[in-house]
C-alpha cells in the first residue's frame, strides 16, 4: 500500500534523506530506526505529503502523493513528531474540528469523536483545554486524530516518546490491535519497541537505508548472535573449547576451583551451542547452565549505523 | 456540500471561535470601540463642527486599522507555524489556499463584527440631525473593504515568520506605506524631487484616495477592483510563500 521509490530530500547543502527505498503491504508494523538526524522524520513526512521529494516518488495505494497530496492524505493518519495540537481548544473541540475537515458532519461526525475518544482512553479530559494536558494525554489526543477517519495507513511520528511505561504499553497494544487490518509506518529510536511490535525494521542512517528486514532476522547480524554463556565444571576447558573452530573468543566471566563462568564468541554467528553441549557429555563435565543469544538488536544498530566499513565488509 | 467550501469554512470557523474563546476578542473590540469613539467625539470634534456627516469618524480608520489589524492577523500562521499545527493542517487534505482563505474571511469577519459595532456613532448623528444614510453606508463599505486589505496585508506578514512581533511590526511598515503613499504632505515632497508620473504611480497605490471617495458616498467601480486587487494580491502571495514554506 505504500511504495517510496528514490527519495531524495535536501535542506540547502544538505542531504537530509538519500536515495530511499522501501514498501510496505497491509498488516505491516515497519518501524523506521535511526540515530537523531538520520532522516527519520523527513521521509516520514514525505509520506505523509508535508513534504516534496526533490526526486523519487512516493505511492499510497497508487496515488503520487507529490502530485495530488489531497487525495493520497485521505488514506493516511499522520502523527507528527512534535505532536502539535491547537492548545486553545478542548480536547473533543479539537478532534470535532478535524473531524469536520475530514469531510464528517452532524451525528456522525459526533460518532466518530465520541469512538476516538474512547479507543485512546481520552474519556477523562474530554473537555479540558489541551494546553493543561500532561504530556501522555497530548500524544494520544494526537494519536486519536489520526483514526477519526479510519484510514489504511497509519503514520506515527515517535509515537511513545515522552510515555511512562503504562502509557507507552497502552500506545502499544493499540498499534498491535490496529495492524491487522492497516499499515503502520512509525519512527523510534526505542529498539525495545520495535522488537516488541513490529514486524519489519528499517534503519536509517545518513539518510540511507542501511538495513530493512524483520527484526528477528536482523539480530542474527548481530556479533552476539548464538553466543553461549556457560556455566560448568570440569578439567581444562578453555582448552578444550579453544581447538572449536567456530569459537572465535573466550572470556571467563568468573572461576572459582575447576567451576567457571564462560562467555563463547562464534565466528561469523556460527552456531556453537550444539557442539559444546556434546563435548560436555562425552567429558563428563558437570553443566549448570548454559544460555544461547538471539542476538541484540541495539548491537546490530550500534554497529551498522556508526561504521560505514563493517558493513561494506558484509 | 463542496469539498472546497466545506474545509474552508471548517478553517473560518476554528479560527473565530480562537478569536472568541481567548480574550483577544474581547479587548480588541473594546480597544477598537474606545479608540473610535475618542477619535470621532475628541480629536475630530464631532459635536462643535456642527455637521451630521461622519467624516470624523471615518478618516480616522486607516491609522487605526494599521495598527490594530496586524494584531489581529498576527498570529494567523505565525502560530501554526510555531506550534507546528501547519504540520497537521496540511496533511489532512486541506489545500494551503483553502486554510488561508478560511483564515482571512474568519479575521475580516471578525474586523466587521466589530465595525458594525460601532452603530452608535451612526444613531447618534440620526438623533442630532439628518445625515445622508447612503453616504454613511459607502463609508461603512469603504471601511470594510479597507479592513480586508489591512487583514490580507497583516496575514501575508505573518506567513513570512513565525515570530508573532516581527509579524506584527511588518504589517505595520506596509499599512504605513500605503496610508502615507496618497497622504498630501507625502506626495507633496516627493512632487519636488521625481517626475510628476512617478509621483502619480505611487500615490496611485494609497488607500486613501480610494477610502475617501468612498467616504463622500462615492461607489466606483474602479475603488472597488483597487480593494479587491490588494486583498488578491496579499491573498496570492502569502500562498507562494505558504508552498515554499512547506515544501509543497
């Protein structure tokens, strides 16, 4: 449903996004990573039709949203980043307003308020001003903006930043309760998050995409990825463990007499876990525990968007 | 209903209810009411000249309009802009041509409202004596108009930044212009130093000749394209420099 092309956006000498590309089918949570300044912000808005690509093409559901933002802005709800909202209005005010913009009036218009209202908990300030609102209701009175028309698109612009852990919880759930019948598109920087909801991540850094996959797969990347860390007794292990091929580093975490906490790097993400479980058997050593690392998604990050040569490399 | 009208009325009446749910409103008008009465009853004499015509009370409207307008139209889209709303505006299908326009009928509206308010001067000069109702209903349409290009002026200045004072004090420059271009002493000066058409060109620009003709209950045609031609202009420009702004 959405299909960026080419992007390219650049504020004076500045590049600001660089040749993006990317696209997204319904039921998708893409989540766009990326340190501060990557271009997170700027390709989303892109989207959204804030802002003119200087050249690619982005389509919602097949209209150029450059060439006719109007229509394609049917489609799509869009949270930006600064959530910015009228702050002399109420909250219901505010929501009836853009209600009314999306084309509802009378009852329905009403209807779709009151629905909103309650889907994103707003019941208790309802009539408040929205410049005494606490930071958590100001993002969901701008989260809530984005559904009054239920749109297959869902843009959201660091939708839990600022959110105490309830609230960004609560934000949460509504996405994964969403996500079946639209496409969300949101930009974090919070990695915990995009393992926790989205089933695509793609990060940017300098403006590039330098990774787009689903998490689970981008962790493998990671250097940790099939890590072991062991905790066993028995003679002359690192030793032993030493002549494995795939082990490409051991540190011991702790010893105490023959007992020691190890910690087992693979080469190249190799599994190891397997052979050294095997050995253990065949040498009788005594194993207390031993964990295998699905790998870090912030080592992945770290790695890909701070060295240009590690990833050339891969 | 049209989709056009339909997003710029939604703009107009966000915006008059801004005006109203502020105090803004309420100390502009009273300001405006204020001002108007003192000029018309103490500086223009309204009672001692004896006459019941409301020249006194007009010929004050353009300074008090080019200082109280740009207050009013400051914030327009120095605020959207600021508070990042225009983000928000423009990415629920409304057209910046339609949000300015909802915004300049909400504010010219507004402008008005509180022109019509000041009705008492008019029952006044009935009671007194038999001021001629056409030429003080020419005036009234002269102010109006007058107001609109004041309004249209002061919302191009304020899509030029989003700091709501540099807004405010470029609406006040061009206001000055366009009084002082017409204004005798003015165009006297500039008659000794530049050629008669020169001087003629910029004079030509001036609220004033056509404020005043309206103002003797004159309608021409003419001043009314020159009003409507000001607000076009100003209308048309602060929507080039809300696409650039923009991006779009």
């Amino acid at each position: 449903m959405i299909n960026a092309s080419g992007l390219i956006k650049n504020f004076g000498y500045r590049r600001a996004v660089d040749d993006v590309s990317f696209e997204a089918q319904k039921g998708a949570v893409v989540g766009i990573l990326g340190p501060n300044g990557a271009g997170k912000t700027t390709t989303i808005r892109m989207v959204a039709g804030f802002l003119v690509p200087d050249a690619g093409t982005v389509w919602v559901k097949g209209i150029d949203v450059a060439a006719d933002p109007v229509a394609a802005q049917k489609h799509i709800g869009y949270m930006p980043e600064t959530t910015p909202l009228y702050e002399d209005m109420t909250v219901s005010g505010f929501l009836r307003f853009l209600a009314e913009v999306r084309g509802f009036s009378g009852a329905e218009r009403q209807r779709r308020v009151d629905e909103v209202i309650e889907r994103c908990f707003l019941q208790p300030v309802r009539n408040q001003s929205i410049d005494t609102l606490s930071k958590g209701y100001r993002q969901r009175t701008c989260f809530a903006q984005t559904l009054l028309h239920d749109p297959d698109i869902l843009l959201l612009d660091e939708p839990t930043e600022g959110l105490d852990p309830n609230q960004k919880q609560v934000v949460r759930d509504m996405i994964r309760e969403m996500s079946k019948e639209k496409v969300i598109m949101l930009s974090t920087h919070v990695l915990e998050e995009v393992e926790a909801i989205c089933t695509r991540a793609i990060i940017i850094s300098a403006g590039k995409v330098v990774a787009d996959d689903q998490p689970s797969v981008l962790k493998t990347r990671s250097t940790r990825y099939n890590a072991v860390t062991l905790d066993v007794e028995g003679e002359g292990i690192p030793a032993i463990l030493e002549t494995f091929p795939n082990i490409g580093k051991i540190q011991t975490l702790s010893t105490d007499g023959n007992r020691s906490r190890l910690f087992l790097l693979p080469k190249l993400g190799k599994p190891i876990a397997a052979d050294v479980l095997e050995t253990a058997r065949e040498k009788r050593w005594k194993l207390f525990d031993l964990k295998v690392d699905e790998g870090r998604l912030d080592d992945v990050f770290r790695r890909i968007t701070t060295t240009e040569d590690i990833r050339e490399a891969e | 209903m049209n989709e056009n009208l339909h997003h710029i009325t939604a703009v107009a009446k966000r915006e008059w209810r801004a005006y109203f749910d502020s105090p803004v409103a309420y100390v502009f008008i009273i300001i405006f009411l204020m001002l108007s009465g003192f000029f018309t009853f103490s500086i223009a004499r309204f009672f001692e000249t004896g006459q019941a015509d409301l020249t006194g009370f007009f010929q004050w409207h353009p300074w008090l309009y080019m200082i109280l307008v740009p207050a009013v139209a400051m914030r327009l889209w120095a605020e959207e802009r600021r508070s990042g709303t225009i983000e928000l505006l423009f990415t629920v299908s409304v057209t910046p041509l339609q949000a300015l326009l909802g915004k300049f009928i909400a504010a010219w509206l507004f402008m008005i409202l509180a022109l019509i308010l000041t009705f008492p001067v008019v029952l006044t000069a009935v009671y007194l004596g038999s001021p001629d109702l056409g030429m003080v209903a020419s005036g009234y349409l002269g102010s109006a108009l007058l107001a609109g290009a004041y309004v249209a002026a002061g919302m191009f200045t304020s899509a030029l930044t989003r700091n709501q004072v540099i807004s405010f004090i470029l609406a006040v420059v061009i206001g000055l212009f366009l009084i002082l271009a017409g204004y005798p002493p003015v165009t006297d000066l500039l008659a000794q130093h530049a050629p008669g058409w020169l001087v003629d060109g910029v004079a030509s620009f001036s609220f004033m000749p056509h404020f005043e003709a309206l103002q003797r209950g004159v309608i021409d045609l003419r001043d009314l394209t020159y009003f409507a031609s000001v607000i076009v202009f100003m209308l048309f420009s602060t929507q080039v420099v809300l696409k650039n702004k923009v991006g779009r």
